[in-house]
C-alpha cells in the first residue's frame, strides 16, 4: 500500500507502548485529511490511544504495523491463501529464501504463491503451507525445535519436521507463542500490502500444470486404445538365463502353487551387476508376468530422521504386501540399506536387523510375498541378509557377452525405428560387442543414431523453417553410417577401451 508523505497513525492497544492512567482513548473515528497529512481511521475491535507521526516511507509504515501482533497479522493472510501457497515468516527476505531452498522437495504439490510476513520478534523462520488436501501444515527449517500444543496435547517438531495445523493450535517457537487464529481481531485487509510481500507464480504455473494434465489424458487414452503395451520379458534381451531362473523361482510357484506344497520357496532375491544391465527392467517385467501386487522403491526412500520411524515404515511396507497377496517388492539400489553390519550407523543396524525379522516371517508365515532387490555392489551386503532363508538367491545380471544377446537387445529397441533394407545388423552388433555396450548404452546410441538420420534428412531444418510434414518421417531410413557415428561418439565420452564401468566389480556367486 503506499502512504502518502507525513501521515498520522493511530497505533491500536496492543502496541509495545505503555499506557498511564491518564491516557484516553480517542473518540472521533473519521478524521480530516487535508494536504499536509492523513490519517488511518481506527480498526474496529481495536482502541486507539495516542497518535503518532511518521513520514510515509514504507519501512517506516511497516515498523509500525509490525506492532500488530503476529498471530492477528497471519491470521489475515491465512483469509487469503489457497491450495498451493505457501507463507514464510523471517526477519528478512533471503533468510526465508534460504529457508525454502532448504525444504524445496518436501512440498509434494506445486508452489503457484508465496507469502512473506516479516517480523524481527519470533528469532526463527516459520513455513506454512496449504497441501493438496487442502490442509494448513506447519513445517521446522530451524536448527532446533518448536512445540506444538494443541488441545491438552503437545508436540516436539524437530528440524524438517511439518504438522497439520488447526484452529487454536499454539507453537511455541523460542518465548514466543503464535496462536492459529482463522480470523484477525479486526478486518487487516486495507493494511495487510502493508505487511506481507506476495509472489504470483500462477501464470507461469499453469501452463505446466495444463501441459502435464494433456500428458496424462494421452496415456490414458493410450491404455484404452491398447497402444500402452505393458512390458514383459520378451521386452528384455540377452539376460535368458536370469529369466529362467525367476520364472522358476517366483513366476510358477505364484501361477501354480499347487506344484510347490512340498518344497521350500525361496522369497528373497538378489539381482547384482554393474549399471545399465537391465536389473530394473527385468524386475517390471517379472510383476506383469504374473499379475501380482508390485511395490518399486528406493532403498533410500524408507530412511527417516525419525529414530525407530524406519523400521516402522519397513514394517507397513510388508504389511501392505501381505495385504495384497501375492505380491512383489523391488529394492533398488539394496546396498544403501542392507549394507555390513558393525560400524558407526547404529541406526543403520537397527534397519538390517528389522529386514532379516520381516524375511524370517515371510518364510515361516508362507506368505505369498517375494522380494526381488537390485545392486551394484554385491560384496556391501551384510552376509546375514544374503544367507539362505532370506535373501539367498543371488542372480547375475551381466552386460551381453555374445552377438546373439547383443542382437536381441538391438531388435528390440529398433523394433519402432525404419532401418534401410540392406542395414547390416551384424556389423553394427559386433561394434556394440566390442565396446562390451550394455542394455542401456545400447538404447541410448539407437536413440543417437535416429537423431543424426533427422540431422542427414533435414528434419530439424525443416522444423525450424516450419516446413515439416509427418510425411519427412515416414519416408526417413536409419543407415549403417548413422550407427557407426553414434558408437565413435559414444565410445570417445565412454573411454571404455580404457577403464571398465563405473559399478562394474568382480562378484563372488553365494547361493
């Protein structure tokens, strides 16, 4: 809002002056403005004592404002902010920056405004925000703690720690106590400009969120007209033997159980290798195979700040599984939570030891529950994880060693693409061999290769000068030459004549 030059300001009872007996309230509630000066009527609600004089700069302004307490200055905003906006309190607009810098990813809906509310008093940053629930949650970027009370109940929020906030609930941060008020004492609306800054990422937000909406309706749209084929092992090349081996281990004892009454299933699974090799895909299509429930995370995504909240979300994690009978967990990346026992993360222990108690039921239970994890590093594991019982069933997932497997990987990924009728596919196999390219690396030089014949056809010229037609397209044909560029290119970033892949180690087979 801004305020005209020289201004008179009635401050309301609950500044920081202090009052003697003698003081009495002011009566008249419209004043005169003339040229010299102009005052803000008195708030309803409010009293207003003495009067105060001050140049219309609007730091001044806000000094004054700032006299309002800060629970009746939020609870104003608080009138305003919907699903998506976020409100920082600090005592200066980098510090709030910072603040949001620090707990970016904690937000699991998009930011479309962002509300600053300065105040020197509180000595600490306070994030507020509306999630996609529609509800006001609380969240601690401090280096220490607050106190949530609500009702007769209190709460310690840790650093990063957020809380659903309700109307009455009181934080405690520091000496402060900041009440939940979903209202202020007096209507703020003509002065709130005054004390918070807004941020408008609204045009800017849309767009992204209409594009992503398309996206989505596309691919459901694609699933219906059958074009979302789901991916299965005749998807994955050159890792037959791995194959075999999960069919037998948990693809027929989950189709024919029958078969299995008088033998020992083995419900844990180790899929090691060095990356790229395929460990994710095979474990996608292992769960389409056999239509069971499939649970993908990362091991990093079970840990917690939280002491004991880890084992916890272990725990939940199985019960869900067994919930869903039958049902396949993948782990990747296995060695971040399984990994030796023994050193300094005693929390880190305590986590292994909760994954060998929920294996050990799953065995004795019966439970139609398998778990099929992925590592790079398969000498990391605690061997208590990796004995029989448990995870005992360790399967090598190698970059292809043939041309026969590397053939079957190039088919499949070239399935889509139009290849010259005289290309040489062995040729470009026996390169692929030779450069010992992997699942990965063989996808990503198709992908190059499709991008230097739109070089060579003119495509992207033809984009640029508007001129393209789907018809480019259809009459372009992907050349030896266009191949034998990608894999030089390839090859030069890789170095791999030189130096082995990164993840890439020697394993010792334990089954």
């Amino acid at each position: 809002m801004k305020i005209s030059p020289v201004q008179n300001y009635y401050c309301p009872q609950y500044t920081n002056n202090v009052l003697n007996n003698n003081t009495k309230p002011v009566q008249s509630q419209n004043k005169s403005v003339n040229s010299a000066s102009w005052q803000i009527s008195t708030l309803p609600g409010y009293k207003f004592y003495h009067q105060i004089n001050f140049t219309g700069i609007q730091s001044t302004a806000l000094a004054h404002v700032k006299k309002i307490p800060l629970e009746d200055r939020l609870a104003s905003v608080l009138q305003l902010i919907q699903q998506g906006d976020v409100i920082v309190i600090d005592e200066t607009l980098k510090s709030a920056q910072k603040s949001l810098k620090g707990i970016g990813n904690s937000f699991h809906n998009i930011m479309k405004r962002f509300f600053y509310i300065e105040d020197d008093n509180l000595k600490a940053s306070l994030v507020l925000f509306k999630n996609s629930n529609n509800e006001l949650e609380a969240y601690n970027p401090n280096e220490f703690d607050f106190i949530l009370k609500s009702g007769k109940s209190a709460y310690t929020m840790n650093k990063g720690d957020s809380f659903y906030l309700e109307t009455e609930d009181v934080l405690k941060i520091n000496d402060s106590d900041l009440k939940i008020k979903d209202k202020p004492l007096a209507d703020l609306s003509m002065l709130r400009d005054t004390f918070v800054r807004t941020f408008d990422f609204t045009n800017e937000v849309n767009p992204v969120i209409k594009r992503q909406n398309q996206k989505s309706i596309y691919s459901i749209l694609q699933t219906l007209s059958g074009k979302g084929k789901k991916l299965s092992f005749a998807d994955v090349g050159g890792q037959d033997s791995a194959i075999n081996e999960l069919k037998k281990g948990i693809l027929y004892p989950i189709k024919y159980p029958g078969a299995y009454k008088h033998s020992i299933i083995n419900h844990g699974y180790i899929l090691y290798g060095p990356p790229g090799t395929g460990k994710t895909l095979i474990a996608q299509a292992l769960a389409n195979e056999t239509n069971a429930e499939f649970i993908k995370l990362n091991g990093l995504e079970m840990e917690s700040k939280w002491v004991g909240q880890s084992e916890e979300n272990w725990r939940k994690l199985f019960d869900t599984a067994r919930e869903n009978q039958p049902s396949i967990i993948f782990i990747d990346e296995f060695d971040a939570v399984a990994k030796r026992r023994g050193g300094a993360d005693v929390y880190g222990d305590k986590v292994v030891n909760q994954l060998l108690t929920l294996m050990s039921d799953v065995e004795k239970n019966g439970d139609d529950i398998f778990v099929v994890t992925a590592t790079n590093r398969l000498d990391m594991l605690d061997s208590a994880i990796t004995r029989s019982g448990r995870f005992g069933k360790h399967i090598e997932i190698k970059a292809p060693d043939t041309k026969e497997a590397v053939l079957k990987i190039f088919d499949i990924h070239t399935q889509n693409k139009p290849l010259a009728l005289d290309f040489p596919k062995d040729k470009v196999a026996e390169q692929l061999l030779k450069i010992k390219a992997t699942g990965a690396d063989i996808a990503h030089i198709v992908n190059s290769a499709n991008e230097r014949a739109f070089e060579r056809a003119g495509i992207y010229q033809k984009m640029e000068n508007g001129t393209f037609k789907n018809e480019d397209i259809e009459n372009m044909r992907l050349i030896f030459e266009d191949f034998t560029k990608a894999i030089d290119d390839f090859s030069s970033v890789n170095n791999k004549s030189s130096r082995r892949p990164i993840g890439f180690a020697s394993y010792n087979i334990r089954n």
